[in-house]
C-alpha cells in the first residue's frame, strides 16, 4: 500500500498548493490543511493484515472509506484542472481577468457526486455485453462467457459474486473462462467467497489462466484451488471443443512460466477456430497463431481519467480490435476491480462472445 500512500498524498499535496498558496490564508489554517494532506497520504498505510485482525468485520468499511476519499480528491484535481484551462481560455478569447472561477465547494461537491456514482457503478453486477464473432471454421454457434479480472479478495461484497454467478448460469452457456486476475487475497481469507464459483455452470466446460494479481497473491495457490473448483487451468496448452480450440497463455509480463507460445496451438488441427486467451492483451505480428484472442487487465482504465495510462501502457484498452494475421482480439473491461471498488465512465461488464458459422456472402 505504499504506492497508494504515496499517490494520495501526491494528489493531496497537488491540490494544496492550488487551493491554499494561492489563496488568502491564515498560518492557521495553511497548518490544518498540511496536517490534512499527510494524514490523507497515511491512510492506505494502515490497509495492513495487522489492522484487518484488529478491525474484523469493520476492515471493509475502512478500506473502501479510504479509496472513496482518494478517488473523491482525484475527481476534484481532475474537476480542478478542467475548469482552470476553461478559465485560461476564456481569459485569451474575451481579454478579460474579471471571469469568475467556480468555488472550490462547488467543486468539491460536484466530486463527492461523482464519487457516489462511482462507487454505485463498481458495486453492482455488470451489465451483460455481447459480442458476435463469425468464422467459416465456426461450424455450430456457441455461447462462450468470458469472466475476466473478478479480483476476489476479503473486502468484496458476496453479493457481487452471487449477482455475477446468476447472470452467468441464465445466459446457459456453452463455455465458461476465467480471463485472470480471479484470486487477489490469500485462499485462506477469500474461500467462502470464490466458493461461489463451483455454482457456474457451462455444458462443455470451464476454463482459466492466471493474471499477474494470482502471481502477487501466491500463484500455485490460487492455480490449485480453482483446480479444485473443476476449472481447467490453460497454460501454455489448450483443448479441443467440437470444432473449436481454446488455448491459454501465462500472463506476459508476471507469470513465473516463461511465454512457449510454439506449444499453445500444436495439437489444434488447421480447421478449428483458434482462441487464445491472455490475460494480458497483446499482438504477436505475423505469428498471431489464433483468429480470435480473449484479454483483460486494463480494466477499461476503471476510474477517468486513468483511461490514457491504461491505453498507454497496455496499447489496448477495451472493445474489439483487428490484429494481424487476419486475428481479433476483444478486450473485456471487466468484471471486478483492482482497488477501490469503484469505475467511472469504464462499466464492468459479463462478457458472452457468441461464435456463428460464416454465412454464404457474409464477408466478415
């Protein structure tokens, strides 16, 4: 939580100086806001094991306090920021100093709404987004639900999980895959909640890779315990379905198994549909061996405006892309979330992706 630590009294300390140096202010009250900007900063340190023991059943209550506050103080940077270019600019066109700026408590105000939304919008089951693919290798349709970056850790509502299962079981599906980024806490404190996922159902089968958060939460616990649950792990491997093959990678940037993407598809034969799932998105150039690839990770950026460093550092952020090699990739934002349970202007979402034959004059 150090990082955390450090980004909120990074954006505390950001908006001190805009709010307070340049303001009337006395010793006094310059003192109180500083005191306010390094215990903001102090906060994520106390999110420890040690403080969850002492806490018990209020720990969630905290962990999701803290993150609101943060966030609240990103949206009013972001708010902040917005309105001084609007200010700038009015001054350039219309040559005037005299252009009243918005009060800070109606930008605080417009920030603690935006928050609440937010945190509406993280906290409910997502919404059902479909995605048709077509294939002249597809030779019956098939409905494959893709449940990626769930982040399943002891501060999550049960309720969330339930909600999800629900949906999942009434779309009755045909495949069901788990992108990464599933378990993000120890087995121990997160059991009776991924139980849950033994209920989802699926007539040919249930899949998964790991995510970079399985990697940091103990990466053979997690791959053994959703074994246990009936899931097949895909690593570096794949199964065939029918006319279909799916294959599942190790996550590109964390996973202790090195990338043998040579061995992912060699027992596919030339005329099944080929799909990939990496939790990480990525494409490999000429050598995409797959038509269509399943990822997650960005999150869709989660929380505006951290979109453009999602879409930054990823090259992806959501949605379906054309790749080489004739490949697609479709990027799912989501159905859980790192952090605070919180999404704003990135909806989580339960992604079905449903395969269709190619019909005769259909050139897609």
């Amino acid at each position: 939580m150090i990082f955390t630590s450090i980004f909120g009294g990074l954006i505390s300390l950001i908006l001190y100086i805009r709010y307070a140096c340049f303001r009337k202010l006395t010793i006094r009250w310059r003192i109180l806001l500083f005191l306010g900007v390094l215990i903001i900063g102090a906060l994520p340190l106390l999110m420890t094991e040690r403080v969850a023991l002492l806490m018990g059943k209020c720990y969630p209550f905290y962990v999701h306090t803290v993150y609101f506050i943060l966030i609240t103080l990103v949206m009013l940077l972001t708010l902040t920021i917005i309105t001084d270019i609007i200010w700038g600019i009015g001054i350039l066109i219309l040559k005037s100093k005299m252009i009243p700026l918005p009060s800070v408590f109606v930008l605080i105000g417009l920030a603690f709404i935006l928050s609440g939304w937010s945190l509406y919008e993280g906290m409910k089951v997502p919404a059902v987004k479909t995605v048709t693919i077509t294939s002249d290798k597809i030779t019956k349709p098939t409905t494959l639900v893709f449940l990626s970056d769930l982040h399943i850790h002891r501060t999550l509502n049960p309720r969330k999980i339930e909600g999800i299962i629900e949906q999942v079981n009434a779309l009755q599906p045909d495949i069901v895959i788990l992108g990464g980024d599933t378990i993000d806490d120890s087995i121990q404190k997160t059991q009776d909640i991924a139980d849950k996922l033994k209920k989802i159902q699926a007539s040919q089968g249930r899949f998964f890779v790991a995510g970079n958060h399985e990697f940091y939460r103990g990466f053979q616990a997690s791959v053994n315990y959703l074994k246990s649950l009936g899931y097949t792990f895909l690593e570096n491997s794949g199964e065939s379905i029918g006319n279909l093959y799916i294959a599942g990678i190790p996550d590109l940037r964390h996973s202790p198994t090195p990338l043998r993407l040579s061995d992912t598809f060699k027992n596919a034969l030339p005329t099944q549909f080929r799909i990939l799932v990496s939790h990480t998105p990525a494409d490999f150039g000429v050598k995409n061996p797959f038509d269509l690839a399943l990822s997650g990770h960005t999150h869709g950026g989660q929380i505006f405006p951290f979109h453009f460093l999602a879409k930054n550092y990823n090259g992806f952020l959501n949605g379906l892309y054309k790749l080489q090699n004739n490949a697609k990739l479709y990027v799912s934002r989501g159905s859980g979330q790192w952090g605070p349970q919180m999404r704003f202007l990135a909806p989580s979402e339960i992604t079905v992706i449903q395969l269709q034959p190619q019909q005769k004059g259909d050139s897609k």
